[in-house]
C-alpha cells in the first residue's frame, strides 16, 4: 500500500489547530488540504456554502431571589430573545422537562438538566415557558472545562418556530441555583438569530479506469469545536482519507473516487448536506460512501457503522477474521457525515477508532495530538483499504441502494434532530 504513517501525522500536525465553522481558520485548513491534493497531481476544488452562523449580542443571568448571584452563561443561537431590559420571572428546576416537570410553567423560566430533544422544545412551548436554561457538562469537569461554555445553536428544522430565549450554563452552576432554593431570575438575550456566514468542503476527484462514471466517496469532516485544537475529532479522519487518496494516486480504481473533506459536520452535518444538494444531478452516480471520524487513538477501538445492507457489516466482519484486525459492526445510523449521505439516498458505512470511557476526550482543550499514535493511525488505513479495495474494484457493483428497515427507522429520528427531508427507498422483502 501507498500510505505512509510519517507523512500523515506531519499533515496532522500542521492541521490541529481550532477550526470553527465558518471562520477564516477553518478556510485556512480548507487550503492546507488542497494544497497536498495538488502538490501529487490530483485536481481539487474548494465548494462554498451557507450555514447559519447566528450572533449573540447579549446575554446575562441572575439570581434575584433569595440571594442575588450572577451565573455565568452564554446565549443558545437560533432560540428567542428577551425585551431588551430582559425578563425575571419566577424559577423552576423542570429537570428533564417532561410534561409533568413543566405543569404551571407559563411564565416562568426553567432550567433543564437533560437536552432540548424536539420532544423537549414541544413541551416548552406547550407549556409556555418564559425561558430555558440548559444545564451542560460533567459536575466532575476541572475548572477548565467549567470556564469553556461552548457557543451552541438549535438544532432546527427548516421554518420551524422556537421563540424561547435559551442560555446555557455549565452544570455547576445548575447545582448551585438548585441548592440556594433559587426563586426568581432575571434573563436577558438579544441576538442576530438569522445571521449567515459561509464555510467550504473541499473536493478532490481520481477518475475511474474502467467505469468513470461511477462514483464512490470517502469523506471525513475537517472542522473543529470552539476551544477545541480537533486532532482527533476529525483531524485523523481527515489524514485518514490523505492516505487512502495516496494509495489510489498510485493503484489506479476502476471507479471514480472522490475525496470529500467536509466543512461545518460539528454545527449540523452542514458541509455534507451541502455536498449532497450542490451534486444533486450526480447522486444517482454516487454508489457508496465511506466516511471517517476519528481513527489514530492509542487506546481504543475500532468500529464500523454501517448505514446500508447487512451485507456489508457481514463483509467487514468477514475480512476483519481473515486479516486478524479487530473491529466491530453495526447496522445502525452514525451521527456523521454518511448520515448526510444516505439521507440522499447513497448507502454509507463510518470507520472510526473510538476510545474507551476514562481515555481520551473531544470537543475540547485536550483533543491534541498527545494521546495519538501513528502506529495505531496507520492500522486502521490499512484495513480501509483492505476493505474498499475490491468494492471499488468490483466487476458487479456489490451494494444495492436500497435499506434495511432499521435504517429508514433511524432516519426518521435523524431527521428531526437534523432537520432533513426526503426518504430513501425502504428494502422490499419477500
Ligand atoms: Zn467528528
């Protein structure tokens, strides 16, 4: 194989930096990776797109009785606004917000401590609530963590109406307000909810030998989380799908391969949904996407999610005892760009290499290269191309576009979080 661990990490390396939807640093590493298609010859583009990168102008929350204290917190984008004076209103502690949590709520601003599910956002409108804050985080987080408020949106459907002001705090302070028997609060948001900013995928093509009309793509998302340096969370995924094009570059496909590095995955799955609709004329081209998030950690293991036939899982499963590589499977939708793909209809499969509970952590300070390991990176290459080798070399195309029950199931629900449309066609049985 033409893949080369030294080169990955260097890569790597000069990629783990923040890279936050829609900002100058997420291009930055747009171009970085455009670069190092070109640099071998392969042909790369940069796609734009629209994402919704709303601003909060203002936001603050206080105790006002009993004892007054101000709670630190940051705005939910995309949920309501106060009056510009903001509100107090009394306070309840609506915990996981079910109906029940939230009887003679009108009015009032509530602090939930599970997550605003659409489910949630229904109940909080049914029941009329004057504000929402979302508790987040772990009691046993290192002061670190509790000072890292990462900036978050809604998820919401398109048209969809949610005009409760939202803020979050971190979990401690949700402790605090419950054990001073916090009566009345006083909230103020104001915010740009509709404002747009752009972010990019970068697209990189190796035409097919034999059938270039046919296409497969292997994507991983590029971008990071505030705070977050993303070296694991998706930087190796990214490096992941370097390699694999290296080693296509110099064993040619039959079939078409595309090198698709997402922007935007971490606000919504963004820069694949937009893929998805910018190669909207192509789609019925596209015959199976194998994405990457996160492969290289030391300790842990590897996974393959496969959101497509059974077949496939029983395949991996397959090669994975004749090569004596350890990895597991699943039928089952995975919150990553494939789910993008496979809500257009293209069948997909996510590799990851995921850590054990204790190991290493994402979505923040600590996902830095310390815990990685290039030994354990180029395995899990391996194995990918062990596996996509032959499909992509197939003289019969071997995975069929339509799904298994449990996927169009999934799909609903992903739907909903994600705010999708459109249904792929549901396998017929006999
Ligand atoms: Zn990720």
């Amino acid at each position: 194989m033409n893949i080369c661990k030294d080169r990955a990490f260097e890569l790597l390396q000069r990629i783990s930096f923040e890279r936050i939807a829609g900002t100058d640093k997420e291009l930055e590493c747009a171009n970085i990776l455009k670069e190092e298609c070109e640099k071998v010859g392969v042909e790369a583009v940069i796609e734009e797109f629209e994402i919704d990168m709303p601003e909060i102008l203002e936001v603050s929350l206080e105790v006002t009785a009993p004892t007054p204290m101000t709670i630190p917190c940051i705005g939910i984008g995309k949920s309501g606004q106060t009056v510009d004076e903001g509100i107090t209103a009394p306070f309840v502690y609506a915990e996981d917000g079910l109906a029940t949590n939230l009887m003679d709520c009108k009015g009032k601003i509530v602090l939930l401590t599970g997550t605003l599910k659409p489910e949630v956002k229904e109940a909080l409108k049914k029941a009329e609530v004057a504000g929402v804050i979302q508790a987040i985080g772990s009691l046993y987080d290192p002061q670190e963590l509790i000072d890292e408020l990462r900036p978050r949106n809604m998820m919401k459907k398109p048209g969809e109406e949610f005009d409760i002001p939202c803020v979050a705090i971190h979990i401690t302070e949700a402790q605090k307000m419950v054990l001073a028997n916090t009566q009345e609060v006083k909230m103020v948001l104001k915010q740009d909810a509709d404002k747009k900013g752009t972010s990019h995928n970068v697209v990189a093509t190796i035409k097919g030998t034999e059938k270039p009309e046919e296409i497969i793509t292997f994507s991983a998302h590029f971008d990071s989380v505030m705070y977050s340096p993303g070296a694991w969370d998706n930087g190796t995924g990214s490096v992941t799908i370097m390699e694999i094009m290296h080693h296509f570059l110099k064993n040619p496909a039959k079939r078409t391969l595309q090198f698709v590095w997402c922007g935007s995955e971490e606000i919504g799955l963004c820069g694949s949904r937009a893929f998805t609709e910018q190669h909207k004329e192509e789609l019925s081209k596209h015959l199976f996407n194998i994405n990457v998030d996160m492969t290289g950690v030391l300790l842990g293991y590897d996974t393959a999610v496969c959101s497509c036939e059974h077949n496939v899982a029983n395949y991996i499963d397959f090669i994975s005892k004749l090569e004596g590589y350890p990895i597991s499977t699943k039928v089952e939708m995975y919150p990553s760009d494939s789910s993008s793909f496979v809500q257009a209809g293209v069948p997909a499969v996510t590799f990851a290499r995921l850590a054990p509970k204790g190991g290493m952590e994402i979505h923040c300070r600590r996902d830095t290269m310390e815990f990685l390991d290039p030994t354990a990176f180029i395995k899990t290459v391996e194995f990918m191309i062990t596996f996509a080798e032959p499909v992509v070399n197939a003289k019969v195309f071997p995975i069929s576009k339509t799904f298994p029950k449990e996927i169009t199931e999934a799909l609903e629900k992903f739907k909903k979080m994600f705010g999708m449309d459109n249904k792929p066609k549901e396998e017929k049985k006999d």
